[in-house]
C-alpha cells in the first residue's frame, strides 16, 4: 500500500488524541496540527497544512454547545467558514477530506434513530455552525466524507463521564436525565474506525456510534455501578436543566452505512465503556 501523509486538524482535542497515538502505531505518516500553533481559521496555515498532505482529517471544532449561543460568529467560524475553505483548497489540490460532526444537527424529534438521508434541523447555534460546515464541504466539490458522531468520551478532554465522576461521591444524590437518549461513543472507537478510512476513500456521509442505546440516566448509573461509587441517583428531565443551548431528546443514529466499510462489528457501548473506566483512577 502506497504510504499516505495525514494531516489531523485539531489532533490535540479528545478525539484528536487518540487519533493522532493510533495512526503513529500505525504507522502512518501523521502531522499533528493545532492550537497554539495552527488556526484553522487562517487560510494561509490552512493551504500549507494541505500542501503537505494526502488526507486531512478534521477533528478541529467550536464545541462549547452553549457559549455557543453567545458565539455564534466565533462558532460559525471554525465550524463553518473554515471548513468550506478546507474544502476548496482540497478541491484546487485534489485532497482527500475526513470531517467530523455531529447528532446536533438533529432536532432529536424523531421516533427511530436517524439515517444520513434525513433532513437536518439544528435547534441551537453549534448544531447550526456544524450544518453550515457540513454544506459548504459539500459545495467545495472535493472528495470527502463526513462522519456524524455522537456523546463522545475519552481520557484527553472533557465530557459527560469526566463530569459525572467529578461530582460522584459515596452518598451524596446526583440528577441525571432521562429523556436524552443516545448512544455513548469511545473516541478511542471512534479513531479506530477513521484510520480505516483513508485506504478506501469512501465518499458521503456515515453515522457511526456504538451499538445498542442508553439514556443519560443508564449510562450513568452504568458507570458508578462499574466504579463502586454508592451514590444516589434520581432522574430528571431535560426541562429540570434549563441552559442557554437546546439539546435533542432523540441522538440515535443508524450505523447501518458504515457498518461494511468495517472490520469488525460495531462493539456494544457498555464494552469500550468498561473498558475506559479501567483506565481512571479509582
């Protein structure tokens, strides 16, 4: 196999990460780029990035959901503008594109999981700037696949898990909701399945997610079980939390899509989950 120069926009985020460790066991040849030293929003670093490089994987993001809300110029810049920009550089110098985004363009209204072909309907600013990024990569007419993924963890950023464990204590009572339904994705899975991507070039857009689906509340009391912390969990509703950013009640995704650009069958969330909480100190 011919070697391939990757470039992972965003490669020290928590999906960045991990990606970033799997491709150098991998052996590929892998650029790192990210705050501080490289802005996405800057075209000039943005067109040497891609001069260097066969695939850019994008995992560069404005993922604060509710500043967001206040943002939304800082927002649509990373998640929107800088993306089409991407993909018209690509598109000039005949670059692959790999980008990431999100159940958030989703209203979360639907009654079955979500397939690529449904029509998207942000209801709050980041799932809007992550939209826009997706059209725009879209319209730049280079080749590319977008990869919508969904309640994320890992050890390099932060997260439901990382939350949930901070305020976990032995006794005391925690409210987790229970109308959010989703599915809790590893980004050590989700590096897994992008490294098998650049070989095969695949063209469009995938959902892909762990197997199965949890609500907030499952996955919760799914983690103080495995942790043996005796906390008291008691659910709630979404409407219990009011923020600045709606989130969707309805996060499913059908992986069916990319299921046969796998090797594998896509894992149970609750086997990566244990798996990463092994990893924390206890």
């Amino acid at each position: 196999m011919v070697e391939q120069n990757i470039a992972i926009l965003g490669g020290k985020g928590m999906l960045g990460s991990d990606l970033a460790e799997l491709a150098c066991n991998r052996q590929f040849s892998t650029s790192v780029l990210d705050l501080l030293e490289f802005d996405i929003t800057d075209h000039s670093q943005l067109e040497t990035a891609i001069a260097a490089s066969d695939v850019i994987i994008n995992c560069a993001a404005y993922t604060n959901v509710d500043g967001a809300e206040s943002e939304y110029e800082q927002a649509y810049a990373v998640n929107a503008e800088a993306v089409g920009n991407l993909g018209k550089i690509a598109n000039q110098t005949g670059k692959y594109v790999i980008h990431l985004s999100t159940d958030f363009i989703f209203d979360g209204t639907l009654d079955r999981p979500y397939v690529e072909t449904d029509i998207p309907n942000p209801i709050n600013a980041y799932g809007k700037s992550k939209l826009v990024g997706e059209q725009l990569l879209q319209q730049s007419g280079c080749d590319h696949c977008i990869i919508r993924i969904q309640w994320t963890y890992g050890l390099h950023g932060n997260n439901f898990v990382a939350k949930l464990l901070s305020k976990a204590r032995p006794g005391q009572t925690l409210k987790v909701v229970d109308d959010q339904v989703g599915c809790p994705t590893a980004t050590t899975e989700v590096a897994r399945i992008i490294c098998s991507l650049p070989a095969r070039r695949p063209k469009g857009i995938f959902h892909f997610a762990s197997a199965e689906y949890a609500s907030r509340f499952d996955m919760a009391k799914f983690i103080l079980e495995k942790k043996q912390i005796p906390a008291e969990l008691i659910p709630c509703k979404t409407s219990d939390f009011p923020s600045p950013a709606k989130r969707p009640l309805n996060s499913r995704f059908n992986c069916g899509k990319i299921q046969p650009l796998l090797d594998e069958p896509i894992k149970p969330w609750q086997q990566p989950l244990e798996q990463f909480l092994k990893k924390l100190p206890s």
